[in-house]
C-alpha cells in the first residue's frame, strides 16, 4: 500500500510537471541564447580590438571612465580587461610599452597581477611582492578608488590585520564612499571564511545597505551575507529572517533595473540562488527572467565548475518545483466539469 502511494505520487508529480512547466518557461529565454558574463556594449569592442592585439579601444573606454568619475563602470571594465589580459595579454604589454606611466594601464596591470599572486600556491608571498603595482596604479590617479578596491583584495590576501584594513578602507570611501566594488572587497574580509564572522558580516552589510543611495547595488550587500550563511549550512530561524529580509531588499532594487540589464546582472544571479536556498521559488522565477540571457560566474561557481550548466539547471529546477506543487485543475476547472 506504501508502495502503491508513493508511486501514486510520483504519478501525479511528473503529470503536474508536464502540464505546468512549459508555461512556466515564459518570458525566458531559450537556453541556446543565455551567455556567460556577456559584456556590455560599451567593453565588447574594447575586448575584440584587444583579441585582435589593439589596445586604444580598451584605453580610451578607461579613460572615459576615469575623466566623468564613472567609478563602477570603471571597476567593472579593469576586471574584464584583467580577466581577459590573463590568457591574452599582447595588447597590454604594447599598451604599457607604449605608455608606461598611463593611469589606466597601471590599473589594469595592477589587478592582473593580484589575480595571478592569488593563484598561486604562494598565495602571500607573491601577493607582498606585488603590491609596488598596485602603489603606482594609486598615485597615477590619486582620486580613482579602483586601485583601493584592488588593494582591499590584497590586504585580505597577504593577512592584513583589521587596523591596517581599515586604514585601507577608510583610502577607499574617501574617494568613492558608495563604490560596490569596495564594499564587496570589505565584506569579503569581514566575512567567517577569512577574518571575521557571520554576524559582523551581516552587520556592515545591512548598515552599509541603510546608507546607500537609492537604485545602488551596495543595497545588494545583505544578499551576498545571506549567500555565505546558506554555503554554510546552519541557519536559525533568526538567520532565517535575516536573509528574508536581506533578498526582500535585493527584489526592489532588482526591480529598479530592466530586464536583461547586465549591470544588475550578477546580483540577479546571486538573488535568484538565495530564493532558492530558501524555496522562494516563484519569486525566484521571477529573477531568472529578468536575468535574461545575463548569466554570471558567479555565485554558480562556488557550487560547480560549470557555471553555465548549473545556471540553466537551476532555472530548469525552479520551473519543475513550481510545476509540482500547482494543481493538475485549478478550483474554477474541477467546478466547470463538475456542472456538465
């Protein structure tokens, strides 16, 4: 009898989802047109005339940045560059060679370089012998945070302790007291895997989130708390309500952005994860198709090697848990065939 029942619901499970999980797939779009951390229209020439081993574009976009203090972008572009100069990096040692002393160049260089000392078994040491790279890339421009941001990655590296962080922390807000990148670079340091706690990660997070201006991602930060806590594992009910209430924040500054925006993109992701960490499935289904085509790396890749597939996965994973829990017939449906 237990084992008639439970293929019974086995039954009805697969029934609903063939019923329910096609509908369920609008406004999404078709797996073949989601890409990984797609570039925006402004950085995506600057990557083809570098792969091609032109690095003008590349510098003229950082230039402008730079000059209408367009910070985020800024930060955004140096890691896409940096990225993309650790397999290919011709263009930026012409760039250098041909401007050794360029603010942008330096910057660029300086984030590479962090990148590949993180990488490498001797992770603090090669991180200290670096930091003359991110020293020059401050002083080329002393009002850009960008170097700051990179130095904050570096500090938590190389096991900076909490006074000289701060010490960092406080170089960084005086150039751009609201920049994302800086706060995430923070909040990594703060957080249990490296230097601080759950709990003090959380706080900075919801404190810097109250201060942030209106439509800015730093709102996000609470999110990205409640992300490392559900990696963790072991929540409570007051955890609980505080990533609650940590991804109710992230849904109205979601919604302050278009649909298939890539600036948002990447906090669209990591909602999305949280939603389904905490079995919000419609609302997360909701992110995905405002995600678009805009899959990030992260926060799939802290699950798997295969951002992609997981992020097509899970938003697979979401439309079936919906299906199973809708109705084969809806009230109005079982009323009407019951009158005839």
């Amino acid at each position: 009898m237990v084992h008639t029942m439970s293929l019974l619901r086995a039954l009805m499970r697969t029934a609903r989802m063939i019923r329910h999980t096609p509908p369920l797939a609008d406004g999404l779009p078709p797996a073949e047109a989601v890409l990984l951390d797609a570039p925006d229209e402004r950085l995506s020439p600057a990557l083809v005339s570098a792969a091609l081993g032109d690095w003008e574009p590349a510098a003229k976009l950082l230039a402008t940045t730079r000059e209408s203090a367009e910070w985020e972008n800024r930060d955004r572009y140096v890691m896409r560059l940096a990225a993309f100069a650790h397999n290919r990096e011709e263009w930026l040692t012409t760039w250098l060679a041909a401007a050794p002393r360029d603010a942008d160049a330096l910057v660029v260089k300086a984030e590479l370089a962090v990148r590949r000392a993180w990488e490498s078994p001797a992770r603090a040491e090669r991180l200290r012998e670096v930091g003359p790279l991110i020293d020059a890339a401050a002083e080329a421009d002393p009002s850009d945070p960008v170097p700051w941001r990179i130095s904050l990655d570096h500090a938590r590296g190389t096991h900076a302790t909490h006074t000289a962080f701060e010490s960092l922390w406080e170089q960084a807000v005086r150039r751009s007291s609201h920049h994302y990148g800086c706060h995430v670079a923070a909040l990594q340091y703060l957080s249990a895997q490296w230097y601080g706690s759950h709990r003090e990660c959380f706080d900075f997070a919801e404190q810097a989130a109250a201060d942030a201006l209106p439509g800015s991602l730093v709102q996000a930060l609470p999110v990205r708390a409640a992300f490392a806590q559900l990696l963790k594992g072991d929540t409570t009910a007051v955890l609980n309500d505080r990533i609650d209430a940590a991804a109710d924040l992230a849904i109205v500054l979601s919604a302050d952005y278009r649909a298939g925006d890539p600036w948002p993109a990447e906090v669209r992701n990591l909602l999305a994860f949280v939603l389904m960490g905490r079995g919000r499935w419609e609302e997360a289904l909701e992110q995905f198709r405002l995600i678009g085509p805009c899959a990030t790396s992260f926060p799939w890749t802290s699950v798997t090697d295969d951002p992609l597939g997981q992020f097509l996965a899970a938003r697979d994973g979401v439309r079936i848990e919906i299906a199973s829990m809708t109705p084969l017939r809806t009230r109005a449906e079982r009323s009407s065939s019951a009158g005839h």
